[in-house]
C-alpha cells in the first residue's frame, strides 16, 4: 500500500507564523492547527469517542508504548486489530515512543536505568524488566498502529545542564538513525496501513544545541517534525524562544508537533502564532478532574487571537463556593453540551460530592474549549 501520509500548507497568517496545514492520513485528514487529547494508557479519562467527535477533536495521542508493554500487553492489542479498534477511535491517531518515561522514571534509578542501547524498565507490578530500545520502540508501535509515530529519544531534562543536554542529544541523533532503519524496513503497521515517521528535536534550553539538532533532523528527511525536551509546555516562555530559534529553520512542507503543549487555551495561541501545528497535553482532562475549568473569551488582539478571562489564567476553580448558587454556565457563550445544559451550580455540587459525572461533564468542557480555539485559528487565518 502506498503512503497516503501527505502534509500541505495550505495558508500562512499575515501577521505572525501560524499557518494552516492539511495533513492525510489512513484515517482521514487532519486541519491545523490541531490539539491532541491525550489517551496515555489507552483512554482518555471520563471521555469517550462520541465526547471527543462532538469537541471537534481530529486526532489523538491513543496509548504510549511503554504503558502499552507494561499493560495490557502487546499480544492484546494485536489480537484485536491495533489501537484504534482498542479504543473505538476512527479518526488519525498519533502515538509516542516513551521517550518522555525514559526521563520521568529514570529519575529513580531502582525503576529505569539509561545507557546508550535505550532505557530498562522494571514492570511495577511483576518486577520483570522492559528494554525499551529504538528497535523495540518502533516495532512496538506497528502494534499500536498509530497514524504518526514517534522515533525513540530521550527527553532533554533541565536538570544537570549543558552536560545533560548533549548526552540526551547525542543518544537522540543515534536513536533516531536507529529508528529509522527499523521503520524503512516495514514502514507499515503490523495491520497493513502505511505509518509516517516524526523525528524530534532536542537540546534543552541551549540555543546552538537546538540548532544543531534541527540541522541533523532534517538531514534525515522525516514525515514531520517534533520539538521537545522537558521545557517544551512547561516553561512557556522559553517554548517560544526555542520556537523562535528552530522555526525560520523548518521547511514549510512538513508538520510541525510542539510535545506536552497545552496546560491552558492560551499556551496554544502563543506556539500557533510562531509556527507550530499541532500539540498535545494531559493538563485540560486534569484541570477538569481536579476542579480547574477554563473560562473566558477568544478575542482578536492585533491580528491575532488571545484567550482573556476574570483572571490572568483564564479559568475558574468551580469547588469555590461563590459558584454554589450561580445559575449561569461555565463559560458563557460555550457551545459545548456542559455549557448548554448545567449551571455552575450543578457542577459545583457534583465536584464537592465527588460525584464520577462531574469529571465527565468537566473534561468535556475543558476540551471542547481547547479544540474552540483550534478552530478559530483556523478560521482567522482562512479569512485574512
């Protein structure tokens, strides 16, 4: 089967980076920019495909390969078609390398430990040890079977310095090499379907690492294009410096996928307006369990679009009791299925029973915000 990957720009803003890009896939085509809800270990919490199709979502992260080996087990997937039939998902779907759980977990070094072949886990429950090297990585998400998989890296900590950052790199470019031989081999899924391949870029907080990182990932000449390390999405103003260093060096034919983007509406304004195409984070499902729902406005701002609520974050905490008796929805103007049915009331007293349907209800609006935004990016850049 031929590759029906394809990436086409399709429109640039006049005012800033962003662009809108058509992405084909197996399963359908993908408009950015383009937030991904997060399914880790095969789910996304309190959210089912109906909720996500109803946010607008196109695509998704569906299942991480290393809390795919540790449960349930590859033989389980495979026996039931790959990922997508897993999770009930029909739409493009991306899936990650564990690159992220080779740094949080070798963090403790009695449950992962790092040499230069990859990382080496111990199974929390069994003990047994997960080897988890670029062959494995690759091998293990033809399983999966995602549209869009990931080479295997090794997510640059901020901790530890330049020295950290070039021995985190250094493993990258060799990994990704790796990768890629193990992909050209059999660039399909175990199922048959033709999967793109991203290649990262690394360096941490160093702007010549960077660089010479984005240099080596384009030589390798990948289906697309990511950029990480353990300061992308968490430390938002240095993720646009680093997206200001590496962009102008990016060609405009290739998908650009800023890794763990999206702890709140605004963050994906600000990595859209300087180049980025689409992005993923856990936090708009985990706000919403924890009491923390984003409220406010999408309003034009010089060209462009900022996120503007009562407070500098955009949200509010509904446990607060100011909220006990407020007939009005989250956020006004919200067309989500929450917004249109409950007061904040109801959710107020859903939250402080600890009551499952609030988390249903919440996360339904947290994402259906995210993918609001995305669709007005959009739909500004079309227009202009």
């Amino acid at each position: 089967m031929s590759n029906p990957f394809k990436s086409e720009l399709i429109k640039k803003s006049k005012t800033n980076n962003a662009r809108v890009m058509k992405m084909a896939t197996t399963h359908g085509e993908v408009l950015t920019p383009a937030f991904m809800p997060v399914g880790t270990r095969a789910v996304l919490n309190y959210l089912a495909p109906y909720d996500l199709h109803q946010a607008g979502s196109q695509i998704i992260l569906g299942g991480n390969t290393y809390h795919m080996l540790v449960a349930p087990g590859m033989e389980i997937i495979q026996a039931v078609g790959g990922m997508h039939k897993f999770m009930g998902w029909n739409k493009a779907m991306l899936t990650d390398s564990g690159g992220y759980q080779v740094l949080s977990l070798s963090k403790n070094g009695k449950i992962c430990i790092i040499d230069d072949k990859g990382a080496h886990f111990k199974h929390p429950d069994t003990g047994k040890i997960i080897h988890l090297t670029p062959e494995i990585s690759i091998e293990t998400q033809k399983i999966i079977g995602a549209d869009i998989i990931m080479a295997f890296d090794e997510c640059t900590p901020e901790e530890g310095g330049r020295e950290a950052a070039l021995a985190a790199l250094d493993r990258t470019h060799r990994w990704l090499a790796q990768s890629k031989e193990v992909h050209e081999k059999s660039p399909n899924s175990a199922y048959g379907y033709p999967q793109a391949l991203f290649g990262i870029i690394q360096g941490g907080s160093y702007r010549d690492l960077r660089e010479k990182s984005t240099e080596f990932i384009l030589s390798m000449d990948l289906d697309g294009i990511g950029i990480g390390g353990e300061v992308i999405g968490f430390d938002m103003p240095k993720t646009c410096e680093v997206l200001d260093w590496v962009t102008p060096m990016l060609p405009e034919n290739k998908i650009r996928y800023t890794m763990g983007v999206g702890l709140g509406p605004q963050d994906l304004l600000d990595v859209v307006a300087r180049g980025a195409d689409i992005f993923d984070c856990v936090a708009p499902t985990r706000n919403a369990r924890h009491g923390t729902l984003y409220c406010g406005q999408i309003v034009k701002d010089n060209g462009w679009l900022k996120f503007t609520g009562d407070d500098d974050r955009g949200r509010i905490l509904i446990k607060k009791a100011i909220y006990a008796k407020d007939n009005s929805p989250i956020m006004e103007g919200c067309e989500c299925y929450t917004c249109q049915t409950f007061p904040r009331a109801y959710l107020h007293y859903l939250y402080k029973n600890q009551a499952m349907a609030y988390c249903h209800l919440a996360c339904i609006h947290n994402i259906y915000v995210m993918q609001d935004v995305c669709a007005k990016m959009r739909s500004l850049i079309l227009e202009n």
